[in-house]
C-alpha cells in the first residue's frame, strides 16, 4: 500500500466507496489532455484504481501509449466534495485481472459493466491523492 493511500482518511475511503462515476484524465500521443467519464473500482489494500474498457477506447490507447507506465489521474466529485486518485497506469487483458475488475465493479455498481469487444482494464497504482471537504 502506498503511503498516500496508508494515510487515507475513513471519510475519503467512504465517499471513494459511494457509486458515482468520476472522471479520468489521460494524455494523448500529442501531450494534449483527455478526459472522459467512468465508473471504477478502487482497492484501498492494494492501493489501486481499475476501470474496465474496451481496448479501442482513446483513454486505453493513451494509457497504452504511454512509457513503461503512463500518468493518469481520477477524480470523483459531488457538490463541493471531490477527491482526486493520481498514479502510473498499465492496460491488460489478463483474463484473470479483467475477471477481478468486473467482480469489483459489479459489487460496487450493483450491475455487470458493459461487455465491450476486445475488453480491457486500466489499472492505476496510486501514488497521490488530493481532495477537499473530505
């Protein structure tokens, strides 16, 4: 566990465990931002952020594109409430971690993700957290 997330407020992992969509910002080939809508799962133990997709979507071809680890941030908002998840982020379509996303995200959002073609999962290992009003 990093000491980013060892450090967690109960409040901040309460609210991460609340099942809102939160937005994940990724950088394209040309270094310009991307930001796009999902819903995920964060594993407090292991310190990490998934978010299951399709391996064709930008934010996994950006993730994809990047060096050995590619930076990426979320950020899960409600009214002036919001916290932010920065990490290094790696794509894989191991089945047996892919099986672990969708297991996570069906608890937490109460329904199967989609079953996109060519299924991915973006997996973020934290390193730092911002937040306010948590």
């Amino acid at each position: 566990m990093s000491r980013a997330i060892a450090g967690l407020p109960a409040a901040a992992r309460a609210f991460l465990a609340l099942p809102h969509t939160a937005t994940l910002a990724t950088l394209r080939p040309d270094g310009t931002p991307h930001v796009t809508p999902v819903r995920f799962t964060f594993d407090a133990p292991a310190g990490l952020v998934r978010v299951t997709t399709r391996a064709g979507a930008r934010k996994a071809r950006n993730v994809a594109a990047g060096d050995a680890a590619a930076r990426v941030a979320l950020c899960q908002a409600d009214g002036f409430r919001w916290l932010t998840l920065e990490g290094r982020a790696t794509v894989t379509d191991d089945p047996a971690r892919l099986a672990e996303a969708v297991r996570r995200y069906t608890a937490r959002y109460r329904a199967a993700p989609p079953a996109p073609p060519e299924p991915v999962v973006i997996e973020m290992a934290v390193d730092r957290v911002l937040s306010l009003n948590l």
